[in-house]
C-alpha cells in the first residue's frame, strides 16, 4: 500500500504480497499457482491500465487484517471478493478494448 500510495511502480510488492499469503497457507496446490498469479499481475494492471490500483489497496488490506485476526472465511470472502472484482474490470476492458478496434 504504501509504494502504491507513493505512486512508485508496485508491481514486484504486489507479487511479494501473493507469495507469502501462499506460502504462509501452506496449501501446496497455491504454492504452486504462484507463477501463474506472478505472471497475472503485470498483465492485470496492463489489461485495466491501472484501474484496480485503489479496489487493491482495499481488498489486500482485507485480506491482510482477516489473515493477522486469524479470520479464515473473512480472508476468504476478501479474497473472492478481490478476485471477482479484478474478473468484472478486465472484462470490461476487453469489451472496451474490442469496440476500440472495431
């Protein structure tokens, strides 16, 4: 949040971020999605052009509390709400994106 909010390029934090929410799960099927959510990020924050910036604060902040309170189904449901979210902007950027070049 902070290098978000100092408008430096945040891209590395936000994937140090997703790791160790994975590796602190202990699930080893996320631990092995991680590459997959490394690649995502950059091409998320180039899909929206930046859109999601500030609905990431939020919902990484979320996250994070639910996860220090030990609130399983709270971090769950930030997460799903995240996700959901980023899913809904992106797809809107394509059906913009497409309609640009029509």
């Amino acid at each position: 949040e902070e290098v978000i909010l100092k408008g430096e390029e945040y891209r590395e934090e936000d994937i140090r971020f997703h790791r160790c929410i994975a590796e602190a799960s202990g699930n080893q099927i996320i631990e092995k999605l991680i590459p997959i959510i490394h690649s995502s990020v950059g091409t998320n924050i180039d899909v929206t052009n930046n859109a999601l910036v500030q609905s990431t604060i939020k919902y990484h902040r979320e996250i994070a509390e639910a996860i220090c309170n030990r609130d399983y189904i709270g971090a769950r449901n930030a997460m799903a709400s995240h996700l959901h979210d980023n899913r809904l902007k992106i797809i809107e950027n394509q059906h913009l994106y497409k309609n640009s070049i029509s």
